[in-house]
C-alpha cells in the first residue's frame, strides 16, 4: 500500500462504516458459526465448519483491508477546494479534439471510482493523464485503441 490512500470524506464514512459492521456485527457472527458448527462433532467432515471458517478468513481479510486504508486515509474535503488546475475531487469537462466528443467525469478515490456515475480513479490513465492541467490545456490520454487528445474546457469541484 502507498504512504497514502486519497479518498473524499464520504468514502472515508463508508470505509468506516463498514468496518464498524464487520468487527461489530459480521465478526461475531462468525465465531458464533463456528462454535455452533464445531458443537456438531467431526470437524474433519463437517461442511458446515469449514464454511464458517472460510467465511471467517475472507471477513479478517476485509478488515484488515479497511484498516490499512483508513490508516493510510488523505481525506479530502472537495467542497473545500477550488481553481482551474486538475486535481483529485475535481470534475472536469473536456471535449475529444478528433470528434468533439464532450465527456465529463469526478476523479475520486479507488474505492469511490463508477463509470456509470461519471467517477473515475485517481489511479485511472484517464486521471493520471489530467491531473495537474488546466482549463484550454491539450492532453494526450492513453487509452486501449492508441491515443486520445482531449482539450480541458472545465474543472468545477463541487461537494
């Protein structure tokens, strides 16, 4: 993992959220899954067991997950942000130069990223490629197919 995990606070109180439920909730579950299965007798032949504790190692492994990224958390305030160059939290606006195409999307945190909503990672090539840019800049994005040069019309950051 990197010295830091770039998320906006709402993806910070969904992280913390969910790792509130599974120490809380799902953990305690599973141990009672296992208890009771081990109740049963045979643990060499119980189905019922080995579930519980695979379904135990993939619960920790999330946990552990949540924990290194909330450790690692840079939380941004994209409210709180402001200009005309490219950054994390921004959305920014800009027009395919080959077909003026306009396309519009947020760069948020991995966790954050849905294609459908119009959020990419910061991690994206998409991203990488327009951060540190400002509005009238021409980039070249790399994608699949070859290149796209693009021309930034607009960075807004809203909340």
């Amino acid at each position: 993992m990197s010295d830091s995990y770039p998320m906006t606070v709402q993806s910070h109180e969904k992280l913390k959220e969910e790792l509130h439920r599974l120490t809380t909730v799902a953990r305690p579950a599973v141990v009672n899954a296992i208890a009771e299965a081990r109740a049963h007798g045979d643990l060499s032949e119980n189905a019922e067991y080995h579930a519980a504790k695979e379904q135990q190692g993939f619960l920790e492994g999330r946990i552990r997950e949540l924990n290194g990224k909330l450790a690692f958390a840079q939380v941004i305030d994209v409210s709180k942000l402001s200009g005309e160059k490219v950054i994390f939290g921004a959305k920014v606006t800009f027009v395919d130069v080959g077909t003026d195409e306009e396309k519009c999307y947020q760069i948020v945190g991995e966790d954050e990223a849905d294609l459908e909503n119009r959020k990419i990672s910061v991690n994206s090539p998409i991203s990488r490629a327009l951060i540190g840019k400002t509005i009238g800049d021409t980039v070249i994005i790399p994608i699949p197919k070859g290149k796209l040069e693009v021309e930034i019309l607009e960075v807004e950051f809203l909340g």
